[in-house]
C-alpha cells in the first residue's frame, strides 16, 4: 500500500537540499531510523538519476527519492497545483475539516499563491523505521516551509483526515504496517 501526505507551504521560498538535510539530520529520531538515514543521505532526482547537489533548490515539477544507509521507498515530490488540476479553496473543505472555514479560505489564497506543494510517500516494501523516517520528512518540510500536513485518510494515522500544523503531526502515530 502507497502512503502520501500532502504537506501545503506558506512561504514560496525554494530551500536548498543542504538546509533540508541539515533539519532532518537535526530531527530526534530512533536508532533504527537514524541507522536508516545515515549520515549523508542523499537525495536523487527522478527520471534523470541524478544526484542532488548542496545547492539544488528543491523545486516544483521535480520528483525525488532518498538513497539512504537500507532499502527504503521514500520519495518526495514537488508538484504545481496547475498541473495537477487542484483546486485549492475546494482541496481543504474536503480533506481539511479540522480548520475553520476562515483559515481554510486563508489558507487556500496562500496555497494559491504560492501555487505548489509537497507530497511525500512511501510505497510498499518499505523497511522497518520507514513509517517514522515519512513523519520526520514531513514534519522537517512542514517546519522549513511554514506549511501545513494534509493526511487525506484517516487509517493512515493516529490523527484523523484533515491539516496539521508540524508541531502536530510530530506525536502522530503511523498506523501503516511494515513488511
């Protein structure tokens, strides 16, 4: 079973691939999953397999999957909302019910303007600290962007579907099995 989390960014600021490092490396993460990250991971760029630079923004239309220390099947993609046809007023009063109408509609001019989000994911097959390892990444994204975390099903976590700040979804529980 895939998992996705949307994280939405309030800031339309492009952080480089170093700083976004940096912040997960910093993340209190177990032993099993800081044995899985490692001490350099390495971010590498879909289709073209290449390996993302210290300086590379991590930016819209580009896709991602993380080589870390074990098999993982984490990725991390950069998607503009035109592209992907949403809407964004309309996106949170399904998926972020959580929120008031005002800050849905506050939230959704920002994510409109900003015109991009984040989808992480971790497809089947994934290792053993993997459910803990997605959180940090969305947590760290979500920190770094200013953003919220959508999780559009609510089997997924400990919290129901809707949009969370980072400091929020840092004590979820993932409820997603590992092989």
């Amino acid at each position: 079973m895939s998992v996705d989390v949307e994280v939405i960014p309030t800031v339309a600021e492009l952080y480089s691939w170093a700083e976004l490092r940096r912040r997960l490396l910093e993340y209190p993460l177990s032993d099993d999953c800081r044995r899985l990250v490692g001490r350099q991971p390495a971010l590498i760029e879909i289709p073209a397999n290449r390996i993302v630079s210290d300086e590379d923004r991590i930016a819209p239309t580009h896709r991602y999957y993380f080589d870390l220390n074990e098999t993982n099947t984490l990725g991390l993609i950069v998607e503009r909302n035109a592209e992907t046809g949403t809407e964004e007023q309309e996106f949170l009063d399904n998926f972020a019910r959580n929120l008031s109408q005002e800050r849905r509609a506050e939230l959704a001019e920002r994510w409109k303007a900003i015109g991009f989000s984040f989808v992480i994911g971790s497809n089947a097959g994934r290792s053993r600290s993997e459910p803990e390892l997605l959180v940090a990444l969305c947590v760290t994204v979500g920190e770094l962007y200013r953003g919220q975390i959508l999780i559009q099903n609510s089997k997924l976590f400990s919290l129901p579907v809707g949009c969370y700040a980072p400091s929020e979804f840092r004590s979820v529980k993932p409820k997603f099995f590992l092989r």
